[in-house]
C-alpha cells in the first residue's frame, strides 16, 4: 500500500465511512473498546479514523488518537467537540511508522482495522511496541487472509485493487505476530462469518 494511494483512498472515503466501512467493523470496534475499558491509564489509538471508537471509552481513561488522514482526522475532531469528550486529550495527524512519542510511553495501545491499510505494517507494529510500557497491552482487531474457501478467492480476486479500495485483503496475520517484543495471550475470531479477529499482545517486561 502506498503512502498517497492511502491518503487518496482515506479522503475518499471519508464522507461516508461512518455509514459503510464504520458499520461493517462495529463488531471489532465494540470488542477492542470493551477489553481496553478494563485497563486503566493512557491509551494510543492508531489510526483513530472519524473517532467511531472516542465516546465508547470509560471516561477515566486519558485517549491520545493519531492518524495519518486529515480528512478523516476532521471527523474525529469534529465528534470531539460536539460530543464534549473530554477525556480524548489530543488528536494528531501522524504517520504511525514514526510515531512522535517517546519510548514506553502509553498503558495501551489500539489498532482497529488499520494494520492492513497502512504502509509498512511490519514498522508500525515496531513503533507500537516501541511506544507501549513494559508490562503493557496492544490490542488488535484486524480482517486477516483466509487460506480456503469461497472467501479465501474473493480476497485473493481483490488483493490487486489494494491503491484503489485502500486496504489489503490478503493481509497475513504473522505480519502482526512476529513483532519479538509482543506475545499474543488472547486471540477470538469474531462475527460476523469470522470475517475479523481480536488480538490482545503483552509488551514483555515489567509495567
């Protein structure tokens, strides 16, 4: 995936993403939501998109959201304002393979449905590790390729299109997996048809 091909698809996109993609991935966005709801601190949400995610969270929790989409950006930004949500203490435009903050920096991390939207996932998935404390979760909800069936072909039949539809469709859960300093303890395929998967990493190391 292209650096301009995601900024092109994502301002395309924007304007109705709440009604299309923001449906489809509800399941995925409520199950991440629930789980980090259960931690407390600071949370990074990557690719934090129109902000479908931001009045979901417990307000004690202290929300940061990045994205590399000003379109999608002024969604968010937007929702913010008028939905008075004051525990989201900033929102930026940033390209999650340079994430600007520091070391061990955030309690929790969320990547819903970017991970395959993204240029270079293998460096996000660094910075996302480099970012998250010690003893701290990285929680995933991401549509991984199928190997068989009648799905498997219709992601294979979309994969050349990824510039266009802006994501890719045979995207390989061991590009999230292999990430040294994360190891998976929860994974749940979710509905509907198993379409999405939930992921729960632990940054290995004390909090």
């Amino acid at each position: 995936m292209e650096s301009k091909a995601v900024e092109t698809s994502y301002a395309r996109w924007a304007p109705v993403y709440d009604r299309t993609f923001g449906a489809i991935t509800a399941v995925g966005r409520r199950n991440a939501v629930a789980h980090i709801n259960r931690r407390s601190g600071t949370v990074l949400e990557v690719g934090v998109g129109t902000g479908l995610s931001l009045r979901h969270y417990r307000p004690e929790l202290r929300i940061t959201g990045i994205d590399f989409s000003g379109d999608m950006l002024r969604k968010a930004q937007d929702k913010v304002g008028r939905l008075g949500l004051d525990h989201v203490t900033e929102l930026r435009q940033m390209d999650a393979r340079i994430l600007d903050y520091p070391n061990d920096h955030f309690d929790t991390i969320a990547a819903m449905h970017v991970l395959s939207v993204v240029p270079e996932p293998e460096k996000v998935m660094a910075e996302i590790a480099r970012v998250c404390k010690p003893g701290g979760e990285v929680v995933i909800v991401n549509h991984f390729k199928r190997t068989k069936g009648v799905l498997a072909f219709l992601e294979r039949s979309f994969a050349p299109f990824a510039n266009v539809l802006g994501w890719h469709s045979d995207f390989e859960e061991d590009t999230i997996l292999r990430e040294k300093s994360l190891f998976c303890e929860e994974r749940r395929v979710l509905p509907p048809l198993g379409m999405m998967t939930f992921l729960a990493l632990r940054k290995s190391g004390s909090a």
